[in-house]
C-alpha cells in the first residue's frame, strides 16, 4: 500500500495541499535510540548483578526490546497516514487516511466554504453548520499558512475574470 494519496482524473485543480505526519526518525537515529536502550539494559543490568538482584536482568532487556519495536511500529504505521485538500472547479474535496490505511472523504461547494481558525479548535473549514477539520498534522505556523494559501485560492475561484474578446478595445 503507498503512503500518497492516488490521483483522480477529474476537474482541473486550482489548489492543492498535502500533508503528512512528521517522521523525523531516520535509521541512524534509530541505531542511535537503539544504542541507548542497550546501554541503559547492559549498565542497568550490571548495576542489578552487583547488588545481588541478577533476575532483574532478563527483564530490562524485554523492557529496552519492546521500547524499541513500538518506536519502531509507530514510525512505521505513521508513513501510511496522509491528508489532501483539493480545490477544482466544482468541489472543495478533503480526502485523508490514516495509519490503519480507513480512508475518508469531505466534500464541500467552495463557493459557501468558509475557513475557521481559532488556537483552541485548529483550523476547518465550515459549510452551514458542517465542519470539517484539516490540516491535522500540521503545526499552528503550518496551519495558518494553509488557512492564508487556501483563503487566497478560494477569493480567487469566487471573483473568477472572463476574458470576453468582443469586450475587448480595438486592436
């Protein structure tokens, strides 16, 4: 399964934006995590041996084990989530997935669309009384330059400019 989003032959679009979650692990911080989880098994361990407590020792090696399989499951069941806001001609389409692979989809008309952004809530957009949140996975700076990016594009599919050539002056 990939992680992006397919693409849909449709409507020409105007505007797009997608977002993943963070995934700031790379392998050698991983075999760094790793290294230390050891260390802190085998120094910890040791200190157990000394002080008499030896069956310790199996159990801070499971614990530092399992740390590192759940950092890396996280890691890993993260890269399948994604989020895609989509404006075409005739739709204001918000797609996601998440890390279990659920897809789901919001459809808007992007004429009545509104933008909602407040600290306590995050940012949404707002079609008479449905409210659809986005960019989930995205800071508050991330999200008010989407909420800026998409403003911009939905002023612009309101206040469309016709080129009409009889209008025009003479050549």
């Amino acid at each position: 399964m990939s992680a992006t989003p397919e693409p849909r032959p449709a409507d020409p679009v105007l505007f797009e934006a997608v977002s993943t979650p963070p995934r700031s692990l790379r392998p050698t911080a991983f075999l760094v995590l790793g290294a230390l989880c050891a260390l802190w098994a085998i120094g910890g361990g040791l200190l157990f041996v000394l002080m008499g407590a030896w069956p310790v020792l199996p159990f801070l090696g499971l614990e530092s084990g399992l740390v590192l399989l759940l950092v890396w499951l996280h890691h890993r069941w993260s890269g399948r989530a994604w989020e895609v806001v989509s404006l075409t001609s005739a739709r204001l389409v918000i797609r996601r997935a998440d890390w279990r692979g659920r897809r789901e989809e919001a459809s808007l008309d992007p004429y009545w669309a509104r933008i909602e952004w407040s600290e306590r809530t995050g940012l949404a957009l707002v079609q008479r009384g449905r409210r659809v949140e986005i960019g989930r996975f995205l800071s508050e700076e991330e999200k008010q330059d989407l909420a800026a990016a998409l403003g911009e594009a939905l002023a612009a599919y309101r206040q469309p400019v016709f080129d009409n050539p009889q209008l025009r002056g003479p050549a």
